[in-house]
C-alpha cells in the first residue's frame, strides 16, 4: 500500500523590510547639460534633501556621447524620501505636461513656499490649477494635501463649486478651495 506523501511547504517570498528595502523605481530626470545645476537647486529647496553621487563621463565613446571627459554625466539626489537621478544626456528629449512631480502640502504656507522656489525662472505663462513648470521646464503640481478628497465626488455641488475655483487658480489657495465647497 503506497503512503501519500505531502507535498513540500512552498516558501512564502520574504517582503523586504522598511529598513532593508530597496526603492526599485525612481525618477531619471534628462537635462541637456543642467543636472547638477538642477539637483543643486532641488536640493536647496526641500528639507529633507541631498546629493548622494555624481558620476562623471569617461574618455571612452566619445564618439556616442559627445560629452568632456570629466563632465558631469548623473547627479544622484534624494528629496524627502524619494530618490532620483538627474542625466545630463544631450538636446535629444524634452520635459513636457504629460509627467509632473507633485508636491502635497498641508498648508498654506508650504503651497506659497514651493510654488514660489519651483516656480522662481520659470515660464509664467505654464501655470494653472496647480501645476507649473521651472526653469528647467521640468512640470511641478504643488497641491494641497486634503484636495482629492475636497474633488472626490463628481455629482456634488460642493465638489463643483471646489472644482470651478480651481480651475480659475494658478497656484491654488486652499482657504478660497474651502469657501468655494462651503457656498
């Protein structure tokens, strides 16, 4: 008589923990020649931010890259938590509205203070509900913290009144948000 045998435990795949975690997807940011320039101010305007690494383009393929031997290929940085990598690679590709980096604030004052430091020699003309870019081009939201829920129900009339005074904000203004959705 054959005795069923159990098959072997399967081996649940071990989550790394917060400590031991690896963030496996972060922003590249590609400038034409400005990364370090622009890590240097991303840096200086958030907290919680530094510069990890700067790796520098070798005498090797020249002919692809173009670069100086010496020059600055990627800044390394963190902002808040969240790591990025800044290229410079060339005049080939160009930041557009279709991606943003957003900034949640839980005030007032951190809204003005962001809008005005990301906003600082950039195109006043590419700023609505929100959004602006820098002088980099690079698109910035910098946005309430409370806003999604403030939105969040698209047949409400506060909801309405929330969203037609948005959409008449360039930098937005939580105290005329919460008016608007009062009445």
């Amino acid at each position: 008589m054959a005795t069923k045998r159990k098959a072997p435990a399967r081996k649940k795949a071990a989550r790394p923990t917060a400590s031991a975690a690896v963030q496996t997807i972060s922003p590249c940011l590609w400038f034409d020649d400005q990364a370090e320039e622009a890590a240097r101010l991303y840096v200086s305007i958030f907290k919680k931010a530094k510069i990890s690494a700067v790796t520098r383009y070798p005498a090797v393929g020249q002919e692809v890259h173009g670069r100086a031997p010496g020059s600055v290929m990627t800044v390394e940085f963190v902002l808040n938590g969240v790591p990025f990598t800044a290229l410079n690679g060339g005049p080939l590709f160009k930041f557009n509205e279709a991606v943003s980096l957003q900034v949640l604030c839980r005030t007032q004052a951190e809204i003005d203070y962001y809008w005005e430091k990301l906003g600082e020699g950039g195109d006043p003309r590419a700023r609505q509900c929100g959004w602006l870019k820098d002088k980099f081009g690079l698109s910035w939201q910098v946005a309430p913290t409370g806003m999604v829920k403030m939105l969040a129900d698209p047949k409400s009339k506060s909801t309405e009144r929330a969203f037609a005074a948005m959409m008449q904000m360039k930098k937005i203004d939580i105290a005329a948000l919460k008016a608007a959705a009062k009445g």
